[in-house]
C-alpha cells in the first residue's frame, strides 16, 4: 500500500472531541462528518484537505472517546493515512475497523512539516518526505491489516470472507 500527498500537520493530544464535535454525532452521513472534521482545532482543513493528504500528529493522537465518527470522517475528508508519534489505543483499532491507513513513526512526525509531500510506502515500511529527501523506516502494515483497508475496513473484508 503506497500513499502520497502533502501533509497536514497536528500536535500533541488531538482528541476525538476536536476530530469530530459531539454536536455533530447526530448523523450517520459520512460525509456530513467529514464536512466539519477539525473544525474545532483548525477550522481550514476541511477547505484545503485534498484527497490523498497525508495527517501528520503528535503523542497520543485520538485520545477521549471511543467513537469511530473520528476516524470515519477523517477517512471520508480525503485523507489516506495518519502518520503521528503515538495513537491512543481505542483510535487505532477503530482505525483499522473502518479502513483508514495508521502508522506510528515518531521520527518523520518530529521532521515532517506542514505542507511537506510525503510518500508512504506502507508494504515496505518507509515513509519518505519528498520535499526533504529525508527517509523513515517503520513497521510494514501486517498482510491482513492490508487486507482490510484495501477492502474499506473490517466488517466489509469479514462479508467478503477476506477475514474470518
């Protein structure tokens, strides 16, 4: 799995609460979600995320609730994989559920900067940041965890029987 865009740059600590307000969980329109993804810490992204961008964070990225409207409505704002120093556990898993690319690598988050294009190789384990020429190495996605974001996330690769 490869991935390319410019990034998009967060701190420490972003929480579920400013991915996605509470006030918006009234919906189950993916696309509604998306529609006021970051507005709370960054009321920009959601007109200048371009499909493809790559999410650049800190420590303990997804913190607070558990809610998969976060992950959700990152995935659905265009963004193709979150590389930040840490995630909270509940984020990451709720992640892979619904198909959205995770990676944790602490160097590239602390040299990667806002606007950078960076290039994901995640079947190899190499983030390489374009603007700088800088090369990271990472844990490959696992084989099934590939399988289940190239087929949208857990319970789709489970009806397809791609994962039992």
């Amino acid at each position: 799995m490869k991935y390319c865009g410019t990034a998009i740059k967060y701190g420490d600590n972003v929480d579920t609460d400013v991915i996605i307000p509470a006030r918006y969980l009234n919906t189950s329109d993916n696309r509604e979600l998306a529609s006021h993804c970051m507005e709370d810490i960054d009321p920009s992204f959601v007109n200048r995320v371009k499909h493809g961008d790559i999410m650049v964070a800190g420590q303990n990225f997804g913190c607070g609730s558990s809610r998969e409207h976060a992950p959700i409505a990152i995935k659905e704002s265009g963004i193709s994989i979150v590389i930040a120093a840490s995630f909270a556990r509940i984020f990451y898993r709720n992640a892979i559920n619904i198909g959205l690319g995770i990676v944790e690598c602490p160097e590239a988050v602390n040299e990667i900067s806002e606007g950078d294009v960076v290039e994901a190789d995640m079947d190899n384990g190499i983030i390489f940041n374009k603007t700088t020429g800088k090369k990271y190495e990472t844990a490959p996605f696992p084989e099934f965890i590939q399988k289940i974001i190239e087929n949208g996330g857990l319970i789709q690769s489970i009806a397809d029987g791609i994962v039992k």
